[in-house]
C-alpha cells in the first residue's frame, strides 16, 4: 500500500482557517485520496475524497496536487468541534471507481483547535 | 438512529475466554468491514464483506479471529482463547453499493479488554 506522511500535530484558533497537509509521493494512477476523522471515544467520521481535481463538500475542501503527490485538506473555518485526529488515506480503485475495499490509516494529525 | 451500531460497546472478559461482537450496518449497505484500533494508533484493517462473501482478511486476523455475515446483513466477529494483546477498540463499518467503498460509514466500536 502507498504510504502517507502527515504532521503529527497542528493547532488552530476557533474560526480560523486549517490547512492539513498530507504528502504522498509513491502515489499511483489508482489510487483515491480519502480524508477522515476520528473525534475522542468515536469511530472514524468520512470527510471528504477525490482522484484528481480539487473537491468541496459540506464539511471540507480537499486541494490535490498537480502531480498528486500531496494534498491539503481544508477547513473554512476551525470551531471547537473540529478537534480531532486526521487521516490522509490512499485507497487504491478499480476502472469505474470501484474501491478495493480497505482503508490503510496510518498515525494521523492531531489537530487542536483553540478558543 | 440509522447508524451503523456494535454490540456490546465494552467487554470485559479473562485470558483464555472466547467473545463475541456483533455489528448491524446502515440498511442496505452492501459492504461492511472489521477494523481493530489501539490506543494511540490508526485504525488496522481486519476484513471485510460484500453482501455475505468474505473478500479479504488480513495477516492480522490470526486463525482465532473469525467473522461471519450470513445473510449479507449484521456481522459478528469471534475471537477464541482471548490473550491480553487482544485488548483494543474493535471498528466496524458499512458502505454502500453507489460509492463503491469510497465512504465508510463506522460504528461506535466495542471496547475489548482481556485480564
């Protein structure tokens, strides 16, 4: 499986903008970059994945690299809620975008966000 | 609550005793998975299911871990004769048919601890 490099941690002030780098240099043509988040005593929560492109959701925004080799995952604006460990995970598709199932998650970032 | 849901949240059992966890996916989700998670580090995946087919199982699930998905719907995970390096959080997680894997949704987690 490509490995992901990410900070162990970051801090952020509440309102503010985060940007949460990921680096994946070994990245292949297949692969998905998928971004979740685990806040204390729960399971990991979807934020946000793509391919090549830049994607927008609710939640986040993901910015992709032109050689795909890191990402930087977006959010507008910190609040306090948003204090959680972070996982970039390569998660490699079949033709058609069908995944091959597993997410490999490596250590993370934590980010803490300050009122 | 349409959540993907575990059961039992903890579990608390001695050296040598044999448990059992069940997880019940969001309705119709095709795929579920298995994921183990100890303090401090990312989840690691177990395994995991489309419909009642089992698809992968990794190293990890040694040969007293099964998993089972009879009718394509809850899944249970049994681990024989527990040892103490059995204790972590145990994850389960479903996604469905349209994403192709590319969103999982996850649960709670039981809380293993082995004395």
């Amino acid at each position: 499986d490509a490995k992901t490099t990410q900070p162990n941690s970051m801090e952020s002030n509440e309102e503010e903008p985060v940007h949460l780098p990921c680096n994946h240099s070994t990245i292949s043509g297949t692969d998905y970059i998928h971004w979740y988040r685990q806040l204390p005593s729960q399971g990991p929560e979807y934020v946000i994945h793509g391919l090549t492109s830049n994607v927008n959701n609710r939640m986040a925004s993901l910015a992709i690299a032109e050689d795909r080799k890191s990402s930087t995952l977006i959010l507008h604006r910190a609040t306090l809620r948003d204090a959680a460990v972070y996982y970039c995970i390569l998660s490699p598709h079949l033709l058609g975008g069908t995944s091959y199932g597993k997410l490999t998650f490596g250590q993370g970032t934590i980010l803490t966000v300050h009122p | 609550d349409t959540g993907v849901s575990q059961n039992p949240r903890h579990k608390i059992t001695k050296r040598g005793q044999n448990v059992t966890f069940r997880c019940d996916p969001i309705s119709e989700h095709n795929r579920l998975y298995w994921y183990r998670q100890t303090l401090g580090q990312g989840p690691e995946f177990l395994t995991y299911f489309q419909n009642e087919a089992q698809l992968e199982k990794s190293r990890l699930l040694s040969d007293r871990f099964s998993a089972e998905r009879p009718k394509g719907s809850f899944s249970t995970l049994e681990i024989q004769r527990t040892e103490q390096g059995d204790s972590a959080m145990y994850l389960c997680a479903s996604s469905p048919r349209r994403t192709g894997g590319g969103e999982q949704f996850f649960g709670p987690g039981t809380r293993l601890t082995v004395l």
